[in-house]
C-alpha cells in the first residue's frame, strides 16, 4: 500500500479522535452547567440523558392522559335531572315524552325508569 493511503487513513483516525474530544469536552460542560443549576446531581452524562429521556417519557405520558380525560369529559352528554325534566318545565304531552326519550337515550334514566314516568305522564 502506498504512502498516500496511509496518510489519508491517519488523518481520518486524527479527525474521529478530535470529533470525539470536542462532543465529550461539550457533554461535560452540560453536565456541568446541569449540576450547578439543579438540585439533582449527576457524576456521568449518560445518567443525565438517562434523567432527561426518563422525565419527557412521563410528561408525554401525563399528557397524554389530561388529553385523554379531556376527550371523556367532552364526550360525556350532559345528564339532566330527572325532577327538572318532569317537573321543572311545562310544555305538552308529547314534549315530556321526548325529554324522558332524551334522557333514556343518553343514560339518566333506566329503562324502568323510563316506562314508570312515561306511565305517569299517560294517566
């Protein structure tokens, strides 16, 4: 092999090594600037990473779950009360039925809830 090979391969060694110098002289000021401003310390920036990937894991997944909840809450149909639908409003015969139907259908009421005040309001 030629001597130009062999200066080519040294000078790729030379740049892998500094390359590696300057990423590890720049982790170790993050570590540094991390420890000075936290009261968590960490000796090793692997276990600084290891912290940083661990606590955006658990926000992802909080947040995940407040989006969740947020979905629930505006999924669920508004219930009202059966005393309110009954009583709270006038209106005909027909508009009571509809209203019992609305709160069958969107679960306030049972199924024999609903027949026992559709009976009341028939008699």
């Amino acid at each position: 092999m030629s001597i130009a090979f062999w200066q080519v391969v040294i000078v790729i060694i030379i740049l892998v090594v500094a390359l590696s110098k300057l990423i590890k002289r720049s982790n170790q000021k993050e570590l540094e600037e991390w420890n000075k401003n936290n009261k968590r310390k960490f000796e090793e920036y692997r276990d600084l990473k290891e912290h940083i990937r661990t606590t955006r894991l658990y926000a992802k997944e909080d947040e995940r779950i407040k989006e969740k909840k947020d979905k629930e809450q505006i999924v669920k149909p508004k219930k009202e009360s059966f005393t309110k639908t009954m009583f709270g409003r006038g209106g005909s015969l027909t508009a009571n039925i509809a209203r019992l139907k609305k709160l069958y259908k969107n679960g306030t009421l049972t199924k024999a809830e609903f027949e026992k005040a559709k009976n009341n309001l028939l008699k």
